[in-house]
C-alpha cells in the first residue's frame, strides 16, 4: 500500500491538511505499516453510508461558492470546510437518487441474486480541489473519523461522478491509479474521452464532442454568423471551445471574439467581459460554463442593466433553476440550448419525501438542506439563529429545486450509471468458471473483486431502461441525444424550460436537428429570429469581398461585373456568363446578348432610300439619253459606254442594298464580289471613254490615226478585259477564303455584331486597290485631256468624278477599319452611294443639263466650239 500512502501524502498537502512530524517520517519509512499515520486537521465525512456485499462511491456539488483560502505560504491556511456554505437542493437530490436506485437493486429478487451493494457518498464542493480530498476520503476505508490510517483502503469497485469535467479530470487521474471504473453523469468535456489519458472513464451524458457538433449546426441553422464566446477557466472550458471552433471551421461562422469568466470571479473581471460583449456587434453569446460560474456573473450582468442579448447555453446551466426568478427574464429571456434528454424515475418522489432531519437527525447534509427550503432549523443552536421546526414539514410544489421530478435529467442519469454497474456486476456474478475473460478463461473471485475486472464487464454492458437503451462505446460515451431548452416567460414572470426541439444523434449529418420554431420565444420579446452577423447579407448581384486583416465574415459586398451574376445571397464570387449571354442590369441573371447588324432600322433605311433613289435618277438618266440618242450630245459622247456606264452605276447603287440584312453565307460572298466586279466594270467604262475622248482629239492632228485603234470593238474588249481582271482576283478570293458570316463579341461584350468577315485580308485589300488603280489611271489620263478644244469637254468632267470617287474611298479606308460590326457595313454601303453619286452628277448631270434645259446647245457645232457668232 505504499502507492497509496503516496497519494493520501498529496492529497492533504494539496486540500490543506496538516501532516504531524510523525507522518513525515511514516512517508520515509512506508514499509512498516504501523508507523505509516496520518493525522487529519478537521474530520471529513461521507454524507450518506450504507454497508454492503460490494460498495461504490458517489460525489455530488452538495455546496457550492466555496471560499478557498489563500495559500499565499507565508501564514499556515485555514482548513477548507463546505459546511456552511450555500447548499444545492438540485445536487442533493442526485444524491438520493443514487440512494434510491441502490435499494432498489438490493430489493430486486433477479439483479445480483444474494448480494447487497453499499455505497458512501461524498460532497465535492464543486470544486477540483475538494473533490480530490472526497475521493482520497473515499478511498480510505468506511469514513476519515473510524480510520484516520492511509494504509487502510476500502473495497470500493466504482465511483458515481463528478457533476463537473475539470472535477472529472482530477478524479479519474487519482482512481485510474487503482483501475477503479468512474462514470459521470455530467462532465461532458471531449478531452476525458481520450482512452490514454482516462482509461477508467465512462459517462452516461453524452460528450462536448456531440454538443459542440448540436451547437455548430444551431448557429448555421439560424444563420448566426457573428458570435461571442465565454468559457469558463478549466479544462472543459477550454476543449469545449476548441472543439466548437473547430467545428465551425467548414462553416460561414465567426467567433467575434472569446473570453475567460475566472474559476475565482471578481467583479472587475465580470465587468471588463460585459464591456467587451457591449462593444461588439455581436447579438449572440455561446457559453461553456457551469452554473456556479454564471451564477455570480448573471448577477452582475442583471445590475447593468443590459438587454439585446441571445444567449445559447450548455446543458450544464440551461435548466439552472437559480435563473428562473423573474428578475432575471427581461436580460435572460429566451435563452435557447441544449439539455440532457428527460428520464423517468418512478419512486423518486416517495423517495425524497422520506428524507427529512426527523428520520436523519445525525445527517448534516439534511439538516442544512431544511434550513435552504424552510428557513429555519430542526436543531436550533446559537450558530444558525435560525427559529426552530419540527423537521417533519411536507416538502411542497415551491420546493422544486429540490423536489422537481417531473423532468429529471442529471437524477436519471444518475440512476442509470447505478445501474450500468449493477447490471456489470451481475453479468460478473454469472461467470461460469472456465469460460471467463480473464486469463487461462477464468473468472473474477466473487469474494474479491478487483475494479478493472468490473472494469471489462462495463465496458460490455448492454441494458434497457425505461425503454432507452444503455451502452458504452470503445471510448467510455454513451448515444447522445439532447434536448432544446428555450427559456420562456411563465404565468407569475418568471422563467420556464419549455422544450422546442431534439437532437438525435443517431440521425445522418444534417438531420439531426428537429426544431419547432413556432414555438421559440427570443430574446426582447422578439417573435423573430435575432440576426447576429458582422456584415449584413450580399443580395444576388453581388459578391462578398473580405475586409482585409478581419475574420471571413466581415465583408462588404462589391456589385458584379459586367458579364457577371450571381444569383445567390452571400456569394464569394460572381460566374460568369456563357460566350452568347450577358448579365441583365441587376447582374442576376444570364440573359441572351442582343444581335445587332445592319438592318432596316432608321440607318439601315436611310441607306435603303439612298440606294433606290439612286437607281432611280440613273434610270431616270438612262430614260433621258435613251429619248435623245439621236442628238449631238449622246452621239458624241460615244452613247455606248454612256449606256454601259449607267448599268454599271444602276448594279452600284443596288449592290449597295446587299450590305443590309442579316449577313448569311452567300450574302457575305456576294455583296463583296458584286460590289467588286460592278465597281470595276463602271471605272473600265470611264476608262475606256476617256481613251476615246483623249483619241478623238488626238486623231485631229495631222499624222495622227489613232481611231482606227479605239473603234466600238476595241472598247468593248478594254471594258472586258479590265472587268475579268477583277473577275479572276474575285474567283481566286472566292476559292481559298472566302467571305463568312461571323459573331464579334469582342468590341461590345454586351451584343453580338454579327458581320461578314472577308475570309482573306489580302484578296479583299487586292480587290479595292485594283479598283483605285482603275480610278488613278482613269484620273491620269483624264486629267492630261483637260485642255482639249471644244465647248463640252467631258475629261474635265471625268477629272473631277474620280477626285470626287478617289476622295471617298480614301475616307473609307480609315472609316472601315474604325468601325465595328453594323458601322463597318454601313460605312461601305455609303461609300458605295457616295461614290456612285459622284460618278452620276459630274458625268451625266451636265449632259442632262443640256438635252433637258438648253436644247439649243444640244448641236454638234457648239460641242465642236465651232458655233458661229
């Protein structure tokens, strides 16, 4: 038992007991057993003790606000004393719980067949540090006061606790030492499921892993995205925050930020967190604390005065009945969380009802429990100043805190953690030997148990009760299933536990919340879901951009690009739309893009009236000179190559109309080579004429004969040859590239300009250079003819329409190039017009002039200048 007085050695170092100079030497000389002494500064004793076959231990936060002494070391502390101090009517009842559920099973004639079990109670204060000095108490022997010797240990095969998980950590650590099994009914923290650590821990509630999981998808499912978070200053406050943290890490959740509420609270520690909570924008605060930590720190907030906060508790205080007074409802109202699923224990009531100072006037525990509910004292003395009672009072419907057993829920799971070793026991009791677990397949002596051997049929067992199934996995936890607790108003103002929902573990991810929310009532009275976000929601149309330096929900919303959308609230990032669609004006939607070309709109009909009003005048022309063909001026300006001009100028004026409509594959082929060939075919005809006119002067001179060269015959063929050059530049375009129809997107991203694309640059620049060529040489030669004799000389005429012609295709060329889709159509169609124009006016104009207007000039002599005055 060396071991053993180790452990007692620090146990009351560390809880403040007084070792006597014999003790110190009983540690060096721990091998003889007689000298090994310890002797205690106050007694410490059980609450409750009940001998039996096989006993188990149970810790309970009988009291709370315990005030530790300060051990600062330079004056020797005052023993710690729970007596005294405020007592939890709440705890106490778990407490008989377990007392209930032992006599139950020894009254049961089928679980554990001849034997008793005895259990020894201890209160923990709620506090670490008490709590180990209950466990050490357990441990040595039936009570401090009969064995005040370390070397003495009880039988003891299990233990019942501890409420709190930073308890649960100091315990397990202790009774893993002697491979004693420890089930909780309350510490939840994710950390004691670590097998390595706490190979001896079980617990009936389910683990902080799950809760956090529950709380994870209650803020998604709210879409609380900006939250605080308040923990308290131990070890389940710290893994049940970094594992709700990590949780929201694949969420769109934020902690806005997270602070410590002290193990020992002081005001000006509780006032610098509410200033903190005051300051933030956010509205909901999430809290991994116990209720004797809330409870000083609720107190304060109360004082301050301040409301607009929803909070979200565990189940470690969502049903603390120390918070249902109605002063605390307009700051705490509608309070939602998560609780430990209702249990149903049938004799609790007629159990608690038979436990009363008259029936346990030894029992301090009940005596200072009359005192909380009754105010007064079963036993006067001058220390309570107190008035007297009798100690038999019926416990009545006030008393709840203490007799609510309508929904109990650390009670029941009290009573199934007696149960779980009742049923691991009896399965041990039912080995048949030679078929055991144990080595060589033996089974455990039933008159000396060992705990680990309990230990094994623990972690097997499987039972019912009241219909719920108990079973532990590889790690100690149990199914978790949890109430949803929302705090609201009651009938008198004060607070009730309404249940408004359940989370089912057992369910798929995403499923296992099942929430009412017809039924919450928030915080202020609200019938709405509060709204806590750092940045309000995006609309569709926009995108989240993230602050720089601030958590991811802190954002502003940057409207979409063009070309962009989003169609979603709170998207990270506009999509964009397909090649032929672009996004409507509140860049929600993917609309098709508009086809634009040049149609018969208001420009597109301009064109139309120009082209046809064109053709007409040069049919109107063609009428005229066709009426006078027997006159001076048709005859002597060859009426041939007039005619022959007016075609030509007739197929330019309407080549022009190929260029509006929809461009189609045989359009875009056709309106350039038509235009081409038709434009070539006009200036081959003035070419030709100006040859004849620059001929016929020429061949007035005496040895010239240059006529005979320039007859109807040879004209023909220089108009013929001219044109099929621009034929054969065409067929070769039309072969290797020719023109196509195609989409531009590029030049407006909101439209598609459908054009015809010409295939070949090169063919296209070839054909209108050979058409400027024409018009240059037309130009030349008919500028060397200007000064020629006679009252009508057309090479002026032809001078100046090829200026006029050259002239608009130079403007055309930089025009073309500048203009997109439609306007490129629309620049070419007017150049063709232009230019068609100024071919008509300056070659048939004059002409017209004269055969219509002066008839009388219409004579070979006056065209000759020969007209005698």
């Amino acid at each position: 038992m060396t071991l053993l007085a180790l452990l007692c050695l620090l146990y009351f170092a560390v809880s403040v007991l007084t070792l006597t100079d014999s003790s110190l030497s009983s540690v060096s000389t721990a091998a003889a057993p007689a000298a090994s002494k310890c002797t205690l500064l106050n007694s410490f004793q059980p609450g409750f003790v009940v001998q039996g076959d096989y006993v188990i231990g149970g810790i309970f936060p009988i009291h709370f606000n315990l005030k530790i002494p300060d051990l600062n070391g330079t004056y020797r502390p005052e023993p710690i004393n729970c007596n005294g101090h405020r007592i939890d009517p709440k705890a106490f009842r778990w407490a008989q719980t377990m007392r209930l559920a032992v006599e139950e099973i020894n009254q049961n004639p089928v679980l554990l067949q001849n034997h008793t079990l005895g259990y020894k109670i201890f209160d923990s204060c709620g506090y670490p540090l008490t709590g180990q000095r209950a466990v050490l108490s357990m441990l040595n022997g039936v009570s401090e006061e009969n064995s005040s010797m370390c070397t003495n240990a009880s039988s003891l095969l299990a233990v019942i606790g501890a409420f709190g998980s930073s308890q649960s950590i100091v315990l397990s650590r202790i009774l893993q030492t002697f491979r004693i099994p420890m089930i909780s009914y309350a510490s939840t923290c994710a950390c004691l499921s670590d097998r390595q650590k706490y190979p001896t821990f079980f617990r009936v509630i389910p683990s902080d892993d799950y809760q956090v999981k529950a709380f994870a998808q209650l803020l998604v499912y709210f879409n609380w995205t900006w939250v605080g978070l308040l923990r308290g200053d131990h070890d389940y406050g710290h893994f049940a925050a970094k594992g709700l943290l990590r949780e929201l890490q694949d969420t769109k959740v934020c902690v806005a930020y997270q602070e410590i509420i002290p193990l020992l609270y002081t005001r000006q520690a509780g006032l610098r967190i509410m200033k903190v909570m005051h300051s933030s924008t956010a509205k909901v605060v999430l809290v991994f604390a116990v209720e004797g930590e809330m409870a000083p720190f609720l107190r304060d907030y109360v004082t301050r005065n301040i409301t607009g906060i929803q909070w979200v508790a565990i189940n470690a205080w969502v049903k603390a009945s120390v918070f249902s007074g109605r002063e605390y409802y307009p700051y705490l109202g509608g309070t939602i969380g998560f609780s430990i699923r209702i249990g149903h224990i049938s004799r609790l009531g007629d159990f608690l009802q038979t436990v009363n100072p008259k029936r346990y006037p030894d029992n301090v525990l009940v005596r200072e429990l009359w005192e909380s509910l009754y105010g007064c004292s079963p036993f006067p003395s001058s220390v309570t100043q107190m008035p007297p009672c009798s100690g038999q009072e019926s416990l009545l419907e006030q008393h709840s805190a203490y007799m609510n057993t309508s929904s109990p829920r650390f009670s029941y799971n009290v009573y199934k953690a007696v149960y779980a070793i009742a049923h691991s026991l009896h399965n041990l009791l039912l080995c048949q030997p030679g078929r055991g677990p144990f080595q060589n397949n033996s089974c455990a002596q039933r008159n000396n148990i060992q705990p680990w051997q309990l230990q094994h049929y623990l972690q097997e067992v499987n039972f019912h009760i009241a219909g719920e199934e108990v079973a532990f996995d590889a790690k100690g936890d149990s199914v978790p299933y949890y109430d949803i607790i929302n705090w609201q108003r009651g009938t008198e103002g004060n607070i009730e536990f309404v249940n408004v929902g359940l989370f089912d573990g057992t369910k798929t991810i995403g499923e296992e919340l099942l929430i009412q929310k017809d039924r919450i009532m928030w915080a202020g009275h609200q019938s709405e879901v509060p709204v806590s976000v750092c940045s309000a929601s995006c609309l569709p149309g926009s995108r989240k951009a993230v602050r720089l330096g601030e958590p991811i929900c802190c954002f502003d919303c940057v409207p979409c690009d063009s070309g962009k959308i989003s169609n979603q609230t709170n998207s990270v990032d506009c999509t964009i739309c397909p090649e032929d669609f672009w996004s409507n004006n509140d860049r929600t939607a993917c609309i098709a893009k508009k086809v634009e070309y040049l149609t018969f709109d208001s420009l597109g009909i301009a064109l139309t009236v120009m082209s046809v009003v064109g053709a007409c005048f040069t049919l109107a022309v063609c009428g005229v000179f066709f009426c006078h063909r027997h006159t001076a001026i048709v005859r002597v300006n060859n009426s041939e190559l007039s005619f022959f001009i007016l075609f030509a100028l007739t197929l330019c004026f309407l080549c022009s109309l190929l260029f509006i409509g929809k461009p189609t594959y045989w359009s875009c082929m056709l309106r350039h080579t038509a235009f081409s060939i038709i434009f070539s075919l006009c200036i081959s005809c003035i070419l030709g004429k100006t040859l004849v006119v620059l001929a016929a002067f020429t061949a007035t001179r005496p040895g010239h004969n240059i006529m005979k060269w320039l007859g109807p015959k040879q004209q023909r063929t220089i108009i013929f040859s001219c044109t099929l050059v621009q034929v054969v530049i065409c067929a070769a375009w039309l072969i290797d590239a020719p023109p196509f129809p195609s989409r531009n997107t590029q030049y407006e991203h909101s439209k598609i300009i459908v054009e015809c694309s010409v295939g070949s640059s090169l063919a296209f620049w070839c054909v209108l250079g050979y058409i400027g060529l024409q018009a240059c040489l037309c130009f030349v030669l008919a500028f060397l003819a200007r000064n020629l004799p006679g009252n009508f000389n057309e090479a002026k005429f032809i001078t100046f329409s090829m200026l006029i012609f050259s002239a608009v295709w130079l403007a055309f060329i930089p025009a073309y190039i500048s203009s997109p889709g439609n306007y490129a159509d629309a620049v070419e169609s007017f150049a063709i017009l232009a230019s068609s124009f100024g071919l008509l006016f300056c070659l048939f104009a004059p002409k017209s002039y004269i055969i219509l207007l002066k008839p009388e000039k219409n004579t070979k002599q006056h065209l000759m200048g020969k007209e005698k005055k």
